[in-house]
C-alpha cells in the first residue's frame, strides 16, 4: 500500500526531473517512415502468402477436374468389343490404342472395337472377322473398326472375302473419305489412290456409295474407280493374275489333315481366282477318294497345291482355263 510520505517523495522527483523532452519532428518523421515501411513489407508477405494458396488452390482443382474427365472417358465411352483376330502378320504391322500408344501386331491376337491397324511400307497382315469374313491389308493400309460390320480405311488397299451365302451377319460396311462399299457376298478389294477410291470386283456384286455423287453397284470381273467431284470410271478386270498374287500370300492357312482332297482344291480355287476344272470323269472320281493328311502350314495356295498333288496320282495340267486337274497315268 502507497502512503502520503510515498506519494510526496514520488512527487519531489518527478518535480526535480522536469518535464519530458519532445523528439525533434525530423525523429519524428523518420520513426513514423520505419514504421510505414516495416507494415507495408508485413502486408506484401501476407499478400504474397495469399496468392501462392489460391494457386495451389487453383491447381489442384484443374487437377481434381482433369483426373475426373480422364476417369469419365471410362466411364462414358464404349466398351470395347472384339471385331478381329489377326491370322497373318508379314513384315512389320501394328496396333494403335485408343490412347495413343502402339504395339506390335502377332498372329492369333485379338483386335479390338476403338484400335487401329496400321501396315508399314513392308507390312501386310489377314483378319479373321468373327462372321467369317476373311480381310487382308496391303502395304501402308490403316484401318479401324467400329464393330465387327462397320470399318473406316484412310489409306492403303484392303481384301475382303465373304463366302457363302449374304446374311445379316455377314454384312460389313467399308467406309472411306471418298465413299463408303458394302458386299453382297463376294470376294472384292478396295483402295484408295490420292482422293480416289478403287474397287475391284472377284466374285458376287458390290455397292458403292461416293461422298459425291449416286449409288454404284459393281459385278465380278469390273473395277470402279470414283473420284472426289464423284465421276466414275468403269472397266473390265482378270479375276486371277499377278495383281492378285499378294491376296493369294496372305491367305490363312486351311487345316488339310483328314479333310477331302475336294474340299482343298476348292480353297485353292477360290484363294486364287479360278475354278477347279477336271480333266475327266477319272480324274474327278479319283479325287473323290482323296483323304489328306499332314500339313500345308506356311505355304501360299498355289505352293500347297503342288506339295498336296505330288502325294496323289493327281496332277496340275498346264494351260487350260482355270486349274486343270487330270490322273498322272492319263498324261502318259
């Protein structure tokens, strides 16, 4: 507790000391400027924390956001379905994923709705379709399909062969940036040629529709060429030849152990382009009784032909129109 002698010594010193002395106003000034200067750096940091948070902020949503479409893709697209199995691979051939990235293409592999096959310059490759069409790509072909009856080509030529009878099943739809083709159970080629589409016509009948122009429909034995303003050229073709060598080498390979010889000579007929004439009643009762055995794995047709005859008392004459099959001891 203060008391009155307390207070009247604290008064005499305050008395002695006198009143305080005032900063001159430049001290003043310059107190006041430190201060200033000392708030606004405290304020630009805080400033400056603020708007690193609201990049990080900002980022992180464009993150959140980009992760959610990228995993919508999944979610939204399609499944993919299988439209393929590639039979033949020779040179080399690849598949494009939906996203991009490439591997190389193997027999017995699967192709998927979404992928694209692509042939390099020394690249052919055969699909079985699961409807039973057989397809071949040439060199520099690229192709992609959207089902096992819808495919889209913006380069290079393809071989379809469609045996049997035309069903829904067997349908198939080839389109182009200059048309699109569809068979009507036959064996054809399509190409494209700068901004022209070629197709030539084996067996059976097709139909074209140019992005410019009408409706063309196209019989074995003619080629149509339609161009881009939609003219079309028309013209008679060989059904067999050299120009349809590289179809014939890319034929899958039929399975011939304990198959008729009959059933063979059939394939070989119809991989090559001609009929499967006899020469006579003998030869063809003789190739009645034929039961293969073995295997015809890695040969082209017209090679399988001459290795499955050597075995028999069957032979390949020459000349004739188509494949002339006679008995050995005949042509003594």
């Amino acid at each position: 507790m203060t008391t009155s002698k307390d207070e009247t010594n604290i008064e005499r010193v305050l008395q002695a000391v006198g009143a305080r002395v005032q900063p001159s106003e430049a001290l003043t000034n310059q107190v006041r400027e430190a201060a200033r200067e000392q708030w606004l750096a405290v304020v630009a940091e805080r400033q400056a924390k603020r708007r690193r948070w609201l990049l990080l902020a900002t980022a992180a949503s464009i993150a959140v956001t980009a992760l959610a479409v990228w995993m919508g893709r999944f979610v939204t697209s399609p499944q993919a379905i299988l439209v393929a199995s590639i039979a033949r691979v020779s040179g080399h051939v690849e598949i494009a994923g939906t996203w991009g990235r490439s591997r190389p293409a193997v027999e017995n592999q699967p192709l998927l709705s979404g992928e694209k096959l692509v042939t390099s310059m020394d690249g052919r490759a055969a699909l079985a379709l699961p409807n039973g069409i057989s397809m071949r790509l040439d060199h520099n072909t690229r192709i992609e399909f959207a089902d096992a009856h819808r495919a889209s080509m913006d380069s290079g030529g393809i071989y379809v062969d469609s045996p049997g009878v035309p069903t829904a099943e067997r349908r198939l739809r080839i389109e182009t940036p200059v048309g699109a083709v569809q068979h009507f159970g036959t064996q054809y080629e399509v190409r494209l040629a700068s901004s022209a589409i070629q197709v030539r016509v084996r067996e059976g009948r097709v139909a074209l529709t140019p992005t410019q122009g009408i409706l063309q429909s196209g019989i074995a034995g003619e080629q149509l060429t339609v161009g881009a303003n939609g003219e079309v050229d028309r013209m008679n073709i060989d059904t067999h030849g050299a120009e349809w060598d590289w179809v014939a080498n890319l034929a899958p390979t039929m399975n011939i152990d304990g198959k008729p010889l009959v059933e063979f000579l059939s394939w070989v007929g119809r991989e090559l382009g001609e009929p499967v004439v006899f020469a006579n009643a003998g030869s063809e009762a003789e190739a009645g009784k034929v039961v293969l055995r073995g295997s015809v794995s890695g040969l082209s047709p017209q090679d399988a032909l001459a290795a499955v005859l050597s075995t028999t008392r069957l032979r390949d004459a020459d000349g004739g129109d188509g494949i002339v099959i006679s008995l050995e001891d005949a042509r003594r």
